[in-house]
C-alpha cells in the first residue's frame, strides 16, 4: 500500500484564487456573489481574504453553500475542496466506478490509489451485482 500524503495542498484556497484570477475581480466582488441562497448567509470580504490565504475559517454548510455560490461552481466542487483542505480527505471515485444511473464516492486519505483499495473494490462489485446486502452500516436511499 502507498504511503498516505499528509498536507497535499490547498485545494479550497486553490479554488478561491483562481477565482480572484481575472482582472478586475476583487474580494469583494467574490463577497458580493457569495451569499448562501438557503439562508441568505453573506461572505464578507475579509473570509474571502482568509480563505485565499490559506487561512483556516469555521466552516459550516452555509458557508460552503455560500462560498460555491459565489465561485460559480457546484456545491459538491467546494464540499470535496473543504474536506480535503479541512479534513484531509479526499472524496472521489478512485475505482471509476460511477455509471449514469449511480455516483460512487469514496473518501479516503490522500495519496491512496485504486490498487490500494481492493477491499473497496470487493464490496462495491459485490454490492452492484446484486449478491448481497449493502455494506452494514450504510444509509439505503441516500
């Protein structure tokens, strides 16, 4: 098995900056798209300021809401950058399992690849061919 990567970057942050990119765009003018539409929670200028940094901020689901508002990307983009950047985890379908009619996200540690994962490959084939029940402690209909 590879050995995880600890610290792989600023994914979060990465995506904040290269929204700040285009000439002309500022903090606060990405605080300005930045407003949650669940909630109508705002971003100030100064978050956007910390966030781009590397700066940690508290996150919660307005927040993130907000923040993919603001960048013009989906939700999940910024979900899966916060988990990485926050968390350490990466969310992502390492075994190209995903068909038109599922999506497969697996979160693990950075620097894992497929063939380090061959128990998750066991039980997603298994579970996809239909000859058992879904994983214990999983949610049906999720």
């Amino acid at each position: 098995m590879t050995e995880p990567e600890e610290g792989t970057g600023t994914p979060f942050a990465d995506l904040v900056r290269e929204a700040l990119r285009p000439k002309g765009m500022t903090f606060r003018k990405l605080a300005a798209g930045a407003v949650d539409p669940a909630s109508g929670h705002a971003i100030s200028p100064s978050t956007v300021w910390k966030v781009s940094d590397g700066q940690p901020i508290r996150i919660e689901r307005k927040v993130v809401r907000a923040f993919a508002a603001g960048l013009g990307v989906p939700l999940r983009t910024v979900q899966l950058a916060v988990a990485e950047e926050y968390v350490g985890l990466v969310a992502d379908d390492p075994l190209n399992a995903s068909t038109s009619d599922a999506t497969v996200v697996v979160a693990h540690v950075p620097g894992l690849a497929a063939k380090d994962m061959p128990r998750v490959r066991e039980v997603l084939a298994q579970f996809a061919s239909g000859d058992g029940p879904a994983p214990e402690g999983g949610r049906s209909g999720a």
